[in-house]
C-alpha cells in the first residue's frame, strides 16, 4: 500500500514562539517496501510517523493510504487512528500490563468483534510468526525487553494491516540485543507483503534494514535513496556527515575530464565521481575514512596518477580501537581521518602517502 | 480536546479552591469579627482578648514542650528502629513492617484511652497493680501529665517518622561509611559523624512531620491532657468553642490563625527537606546493599526491646480495650474478674440510640465521602498527570495545602462558614468538612495510578482499531481501578476515625464515632467506651486489610 504525503506542515507554540515540526512535507512511500525516517532528535520524524498513524493531527497538506485520503486540510477529512487499519510499534511497546500475551495480541481482533474461535487461530499463528509460541498465559509484566518487542510486533500485524509503522522500536534494548533483534525484524517483514514505514535516530540501523531511506533535518526531507546511494553517494552536505563518518574537505571545480569531475582543494588536485557542479563554483569533497589508503614502498607509476590521486601527509596521531588503528593524517592545514590495518607499522611523525579512489571521492552541495 | 481540558482545570481549580481556600478565609474573617451572629462587624478586639489571655502563655509554653518534647521521642524512636532494621542482623524483621502500619488500624483517640486505663490514678491496671503489689496508699504513677501526654503521642508519631528514616537509611551508600572505617575511625565515631550527618534532610524531615502532627492533635491532649488539667493549643481551642456557655468562636479563630500559620510553614519546611534527602539518596543510591553489623551479644536483649515496643503498639491497646468492654468496673485482671466478665457494655451500647446513631453516621460519611472524595481524586489527579499547564500547577498546589491543616483550627473556619449557611448542624457539613480536609490522602494513590497509564498505552488501543470508548473501558478504566479502591478505602477509614475536624462540626443528631468515643471518656464510662472503641477498631481494621490486598495486587500488576 502506497503513502502519499502531500504539502504537510506541522506547527507547535511555545513561548510565543512558532516551531515548524513538519515543514512542507512531500513524500511518496513505495508499497511493501521498508521505508526509514532517519534524523536527529527534533527532525520531525516522529511527528511525521504520528501523523500518518493519525495521533497528530497536522495543520496543513493531504495524507493518502492507497486510495483513501485519511487526512486532508482542504477536503476537511480526519479518519480517526482507529478507523485507519494500521499496525504500529511503539518506542515502549504500550504493552498493556493488566493483560496477557494472548490478550494483548488478540485485542485488534476483539474489537473488530471477531468470531473467538478465528481469533484464537489467528493469534495463535501470529505468535508462532514472532517465535512466541506458548506464552499465551504469560502477564505481560513477566515479559523481558526482547520478548515484549516480539508481542508488540505480533499484536501490530495480527489484524493484517496495510501499513505497519515503527517509531525507534529497538531504542529500549540493550546493544547486543539490539542488533539481533534488527536481524530478526528484517527477516520477519522480508516474510511479509507489508508497507512498513521505521523511524530511527540509529544510521546503522537505517541501513541494516531499509529498503529506501528518507533522511529528515527542521522538519525538511533533505535526501531519499536507497541505503548504498545515502552512504556513498549523497548530493547533500548535512547527509553525507549524519550516515556516517566523513572527511569534509572545501573544494572548488576546476574541470571536467574523461566522466570525471575535477577539483582543487587543501590536498591538491583530486580527480572525483561525476557531479553537475559548473566548473568555477564551490563545493565539499567527502571521503570516508575507511577509504583512504595508505601506499607503502614506492610512489605508484606516474601514469595511474590521476586515476589514484595519490597525496603525500604526515601522521598525527595513532589510536589503536581493536579491529583497526584510527589515524589523523595531516596534509597541509586539512586533517583527514583514515582507517588503516592494525599490522601497518607506522607511527607518529611518520610522512606516508595514500591513494584516494575517485569513485569514493564525493562531492556534495557545500 | 484542549479547550474542554482547560475548563476542567478551571472547574477543578474553582471546587478544590472553594474547599480549601475557604475556610482559611472564613477562619480570617471569623477572627476579626465579633462573633457568630455578628458576622461582618470587624474588629481586633479578638487578637487583643486572646493574645493577653494571662493563661495563654501557660498554654503556650506546654504547647512548645508537648510537642518537641514527643517529636523528639519519636524521631529518636524511629532512628533507633531504622537502625536496627536496615543495618544490623537484628532477627525478625517483619516486626518492623508491623510497626509501620499498626496506626492505621487502631485509632489515635482509642490509643490515648487504652493508656489512662493502664496508668490513670484513681483506677489504672498497673496502677491497681501495683498498688496491691506493694501495700501502696496512692497511685504511683499518673498518665495524667505532661510526660504522660508526650510518651503517648510519642508512641503514637513514631510509625510515620519511622517511614521517613527508614528507606533514606536502606538507600545509603555504604561506602561513605566504608571509607570513614577505613580512615581509623570505629563504628560509633563513623555513626555520628558520617552516618546520621548524611541523613539529616531524612530526620529533620521526620522531625517537622512530627511537630506537625502533635500540633494538630486532639486526640493526646484531650484524653490525657485535660483531665491532669494540662493545656496545649488544641485543648484550649476546644474549651473555647465547646464547653461551658460562653464560646467564642471569635477568639478561637485568632488563636488558631497562630497555629495554622505555624503549620503552614512547617510543611512549606518539611517539602523542601524532602525534596532535599530524595536528592541525597539519588545520588548516593548505586544498588549496594548496605553491610549488615553483626549485633553479637546485645542481639536479643535489643530485639526484646523491639518486642517490647511492639506488644506496647499493638497488643496492650487492643487487649485492654477488650478487657474493660468485658468487666463491670475496672479491676486487675485475675480469677474473680474473669468470672464476673459479661457483654453487658456490649449490649448497653448496640441499645443506646446515640451510639448507633453515631455509627451510622460514621458508616455513612465513610461510604459516601470516600465515593465523593475519590471521584474529585481521579479528575484532579488526571489533571495534575496529564495536563501540564499553569493552571494545574495550581491545582496541584491548591489541592495540597489541606495536607497542613490542623483539623480543629480549620474546623473553626468551617464553622464561621456553614454557620452562614443552611448546612450548619447537617451531616453535609461534615461531609464537605472531611473532604476538603483529606483531600490529599485520596489524590495520593490516584495520580500514582495515572503516571502508569504511559499515553502510549492508550494511542496503542486507538492503532489497534479501538474506538475511545473503547480505549476507556479495555485500558484506562482497568488500569486505574487498582488506585481508585485504595483510594477509597484510605479515606474511607479515615473518615471512621475522623475525631478533630468532628468535634467541632458534629453537634446533637450528627455525633460521629469518635465524638461519641470522647463523650464517654470525659464522662469516664469505660467499659461502653471500650465497646464502641473495637467496633471503630474492626471496621477501621477491615478496611486496612482490604487496602493491602488491593495494594498488593497493583503492586503486581506494576511488575
């Protein structure tokens, strides 16, 4: 099912003053895709998430679920949350303590006025779904965190929803729980025909388990792509920075040559991915950390230069964090990051060279 | 949505203010006026009469005795028990819970009476005892004293002070007191100087409390105090209002503005020190437990003094009380006494009209202001959980303030109003009187109940299909039960017991149990007294009982 969100604006007062939560937002969310709204705190996706479940309601634009408009300022309609079909896990689970795992899960059927014995079937292979067999009877405060995640997402899909929604469900667990969790999720609506719209503040997260990433800043949608074009290929800046750890170097077009866009910056002259930046104008250069690598021995051969854009630096300082060391490679005024094999004997002071992949050298809007 | 909670808080502001403010307001006016029917003519002469009153200084001076003197014993009482219980391997434990909650079963009025009975002068038990014992002429001790009145309301202060110390004590950080051990100090010099210093927003905290509380009492004072003709504010208040044929209702309000303003300001004190000691324990809470002092040899010989304290809190008032409602006149329990117990005080009371009349009225105001009391609860508590404006903050605080009325000084404003009124001399007025006075006790459990229900609980049902009402049924209701029967039955039991606030707005036709239980005490017919005191305490009793059950199974439902 197919969510179109169209000229939403979300305002709130406080003290006098006006905070646009949502700010003109337009956005399509493909069907039985999973969708993530990536952002700082404050960005609005949660805002965004409550609005389209129907618990906010916004001051301006047009909500669709499929076919049916569930919200619209113009057309003054507003389907109450409960008559908008939808599943949603909440931040806390809102597992009702006073009630059973069955219970629990069975309420969306209760009060659609289900036959019981539909229900009890249902339920019961909705629980076998998440791996819950058997706790039927378990009070739901006799749950651990894990196990209320599964109820929560067992009682969102039980009513065979069109749209299952997720606001940070996983931002309540402890780390290593977490990621199975994440693992688990994804294979449970990779089983699923289902919209699932995700809202998380975690990159890593966000890339695990979209399918197509929305990243959010003020209560704008800044950049939509999938999680390989957000991490290497952003046109924006702020994106580029907020997926992942990045170099961000001030550059200036100088040339187009051979698909390959070429600029001057503090590390000379690098030759990057094709972008549509007029020649003249400014712009930031992006290289991840992990893409930076350092050449030992001899100089490349002169003819692979410019395909290797090799830059000669100073070591700054040497961080060992287990899997890699950490480097500040220092070139000129700029510092540039770098993370290289834990076995490379280096150490500070040391000059070395490293070769930049112009594949990996981003430039983004400044 | 929003609009329509904002009249609610207004209306709620409008109701909650009305019950509070306004016998303030009346206690103020009352003060300057000239008297009950001249009301409006105002005049300082009251302030005048009553702060020159050469017998107000006396009164005034064993106001000040009474009640440091027994805030002292309990604080110090409670130290020693918390102590015990939370540091050291004292055995059985579970005496200390009993300890606790023991007040709330037997009434404060029949406490006081169960102790003239032991030690009174002309016929006390041990006093009887003794007397036989050793060929005495006269009685050698006499209840009816000034340390009769603090050991007394000492005892009877000691379980709320003991609830304050206790868990700041079970919450201390062990390695403040570890480190000063391993400074060279022992445990005596690390107790004062580490251990009790650290508690202190804890103790003081208990202290004001308890300052408080014997301020307010009538019960000590009215029992033990008058008959040894030993005046505190609350007795000489009574004797203004109540007794002979002048009462000045003028006076007795300029005298009470002194005490209410007293006891406004110590509970304005007493918040902020437990603010302060809930910030101590915060920080020094890290999920230790604290190192247990192995007590050696003094280890039985203490806890016999804990025993000791507790058959002297629980058993001695019950079994006393029990045995002067079956003897004819007061003896010392021996073969002859036994042999001429009968039910004859049992059946003299179930057949004297004003003891029953007495009793429904009690039941009545139980039943009916606990109802009321706990549905102005569950909306001014919703408003002060879930509405965070301005307004509820005022609510919150408005709704708060009755928590320091001194019950006998706010019943005097009360009068000054119902006296205006067509309610004056009705049940109703008692009604609103007890309402407005216990308000707090009822808001308590209630918004704890609300801070559980987490909005997402309720926008979940509404996700899932449910329709508000639906909402309301399957989730909020259910949730909200548990604190609304504790609600009520905490207030109804109070209300049972209910004696300051009554003994001045009771009048013929509307006597309460407790103002009935005094009547027979100052005409000294014990063995009715003792009657009518174990139904009060079977009653009071049953409803605790039902409050920890209930309690217990929210606390499971809390997880």
């Amino acid at each position: 099912m197919e969510i179109r969100i169209r000229g939403v604006s979300k305002y709130y007062y406080s003290e006098g003053k006006t905070i646009k939560a949502l700010d003109d937002v337009n956005l399509t969310i493909p069907s039985n895709k999973i969708f993530t709204l990536l952002g700082p705190s404050g960005s609005g996706k949660t805002t965004l998430l409550r609005c389209i479940v129907g618990l906010e309601t916004p001051d301006a634009g047009e909500i669709c679920i499929g076919d049916d408009v569930v919200w619209s300022k113009d057309k003054n309609i507003s389907v109450p949350p409960e008559k908008r079909g939808l599943g949603m896990v909440f931040q806390t689970y809102a597992i009702w303590p006073h009630m059973n795992v069955f219970d629990n899960v069975a309420y969306p059927l209760q009060v659609r006025n289900m036959p019981k014995d539909e229900i009890r079937q249902r339920v019961a292979e909705t629980l076998r779904f998440v791996q819950m067999e058997g706790f039927e009877r378990r009070p739901a405060t006799k749950l651990s965190g894990g196990q209320q995640q599964r109820v929560a997402l067992a009682r969102a899909l039980v009513a065979e929803p069109r749209v299952i929604l997720f606001d940070e469900p996983l931002s309540n667990l402890d780390a290593k729980l977490r990621e199975e969790t994440r693992k688990e999720l994804r294979a449970f609506l990779g089983k699923l025909q289902i919209t699932a719209v995700y809202v998380t503040h975690d990159r890593v997260e966000a890339l695990a388990l979209s399918d197509s990433i929305a990243v959010m800043r003020a209560g704008q949608i800044v950049e939509i792509g999938t999680p390989q074009k957000i991490y290497f290929d952003a046109d924006h800046r702020f994106v580029a920075d907020f997926i992942g750890r990045a170099n961000l170097v001030k550059a200036t077009v100088i040339a187009e040559k051979g698909g390959c866009t070429v600029v001057d910056c503090g590390l000379g002259r690098i030759v990057c991915q094709h972008r549509d930046i007029p020649v003249g104008s400014e712009a930031t250069l992006c290289i991840r950390p992990e893409f930076i690598r350092i050449v030992s021995g001899a100089a490349p051969a002169a003819g692979n230069l410019a395909a290797c854009n090799s830059v000669e630096g100073r070591i700054e300082s040497l961080v060992f964090v287990g899997e890699v060391y950490e480097v500040e490679i220092g070139v000129g005024d700029e510092h540039l990051l770098a993370r290289i094999d834990p076995d490379a004997k280096l150490k500070e002071g040391d000059s070395v060279s490293f070769t930049l992949d112009p594949a990996h050298c981003l430039l983004v809007a400044i | 949505m929003n609009s329509s909670r904002t009249k609610l808080t207004w209306l709620l502001i409008a109701i909650v203010g009305a019950l509070t403010v306004c016998p303030v307001v009346m206690l103020v006016l009352g003060s300057f006026s000239e008297g009950l029917t001249a009301f409006g003519h105002f005049t300082v002469d009251k302030y005048v009469a009553a702060y020159t009153d050469p017998g107000f200084y006396e009164v005034m001076v064993n106001t000040g005795i009474f009640v440091l003197a027994s805030s002292l014993l309990s604080t110090l009482l409670a130290i020693f028990l918390a102590y015990l219980n939370t540091r050291t391997d004292i055995p059985f434990k579970f005496l200390f819970k009993i300890i606790s909650i023991i007040p709330m079963m037997i009434p404060h009025l029949l406490f006081a009476v169960s102790w003239a009975l032991l030690l009174n002068p002309s016929n006390g038990l041990i006093n009887l005892g003794l007397k036989e014992a050793f060929g005495l002429d006269s009685a050698p001790l006499n209840i009816y004293s000034m340390w009769g009145m603090i050991l007394v309301e000492g005892l009877l202060d000691l379980p709320i002070a003991y609830l304050i110390i206790a868990p700041a004590m079970a919450s201390f950080d062990v390695a403040l007191e570890e480190s000063s051990r391993v400074c060279g100090a022992g445990t005596w010099r690390t107790l004062l100087r580490i251990t009790l210093p650290v508690l202190r927003p804890a103790i003081l905290a208990a202290f004001i409390l308890g300052v408080v509380r014997s301020l307010a009492s009538f019960a000590v004072p009215s029992v033990i105090g008058m008959p040894g003709r030993v005046h505190v504010l609350a007795t000489y208040l009574y004797e203004m209002i109540a007794t002979g044929f002048a009462t000045d209702y003028g006076k007795a309000a300029a005298v009470g503005m002194s005490v209410l303003v007293a006891s406004v300001t110590l509970i304005v004190v007493y918040r902020a020190l437990t603010a302060e000691s809930e910030k101590f324990v915060t920080i020094s809470s890290r999920g230790f437990r604290p190192s247990v002092i192995e007590l050696g040899t003094a280890r039985m010989p203490l806890f016999g003094l804990v025993g000791l304290l507790s058959l002297v809190l629980i058993v001695l008032p019950v079994a006393v009380l029990m045995y002067t409602s079956l003897v004819p006149y007061s003896m010392v329990p021996s073969a002859k006494a036994f042999s001429m117990m009968s039910l004859k005080h049992w059946s003299d009371v179930l057949n004297d009209p004003i003891s029953l009349l007495s009793l429904k009225n009690s039941l009545f105001l139980a039943v009916v202001g606990a109802t009321l009391g706990v549905i102005l609860s569950v909306f001014v508590a919703y408003v002060i959980v879930k509405v965070k404006t301005r307004a509820a903050g005022i609510l919150e605080s408005l709704s708060y303030l009755s928590f320091s009325f001194p019950g006998i000084v706010i019943g005097v404003g009360f009068m000054w109003f119902f006296v205006q009124t067509p309610l004056y001399a009705t049940i109703w007025a008692l009604l609103l009187g007890y309402i407005a006075t216990y308000l707090p006790y009822g808001i308590r459990p209630m918004s704890s109940a609300f801070i559980q229900i987490h909005s997402h609980l309720e926008e979940s049902s509404l996700v899932c299909g449910a329709s508000p009402l639906t909402t309301m049924r399957r989730i909020i209701v259910p949730l909200l039960i548990p604190g609304i029967v504790s609600g009520w039955i905490l207030m109804a039991s109070m209300f049972v017991r209910e004696l300051t606030l009554s003994v001045v707005l009771s009048r013929p036709g509307t006597e309460v149990l407790a103002v009935q239980i005094l009547r027979f005490s100052e005409d000294g017919l014990w063995g009715k007294l003792s009657a009518l005191g174990i139904v009060m305490i079977l009653i009071s009793t049953t409803l605790v009982v039902m409050a920890t059950l209930v309690g217990n199974r929210f606390k499971a439902v809390q997880g």
